[in-house]
C-alpha cells in the first residue's frame, strides 16, 4: 500500500526506517547512561583514593618526624645514646649542663 496514489514510497517501508531510527535513538540514550554511571563510578573511585593518598601521607612517619622524635627524647633523656634516623651510623648524645659531658 502506498502512502499517497501517485508515490512508490510503500507504508511497510516507513514503519520500518522509522521502528530502525527509534531502536537506534533508544539504544543510543541506553548506551549514554551506562556510560555515564560508569564515569560516576570512576570518578568516585578517583576520590576515594586521593582520600586513601592524603590519609597514608598524614600518617605515615617520615625521615623530618622521626628526627624529631629522636632529638626530643634525646633532650628529655640526657646521656641517653639515641640513634639518628637520617644515619643509623651515629648517634645523638645530649649531655646535661650540670654534668659538662
């Protein structure tokens, strides 16, 4: 069946490229939003681990706050032989002003 008398444009053949175009627009907007949750997933991955970087980075004890430690209770502890963490080769010795070592 023909759309108009004099066309040759058949009625089947509309349905049909119109039903393809709509499968394609469907499949289209369907594949979209799964790539979009998957960007969100991603995304929210990429924070958690930037949280999980900036948390092992705060509390991680590094070189400079174990120096520190050392030289603290080494000032705390006078004549106490304490390692140095920068070279475990020498020490840190404080010596009390009472005694003059």
């Amino acid at each position: 069946m023909a759309i108009l008398e004099d066309s040759k444009i058949q009625f089947r053949s509309v349905v049909a490229i119109v039903g393809g175009m709509l499968v394609l627009t469907i499949s289209f907007i369907g594949g979209t939003w799964k790539l979009a949750l998957v960007m969100n997933t991603m995304t929210t991955q990429i924070i958690n681990l930037h949280d999980d970087l900036e948390n092992v980075k705060s509390n991680s004890y590094t070189l400079s706050r174990a120096s520190e430690q050392a030289l603290r209770t080494a000032l705390e502890n006078p004549s106490l032989r304490v390692p140095d963490p920068r070279d475990p080769n020498k020490l840190i010795v404080v010596y009390s002003a009472a005694t003059g070592h």
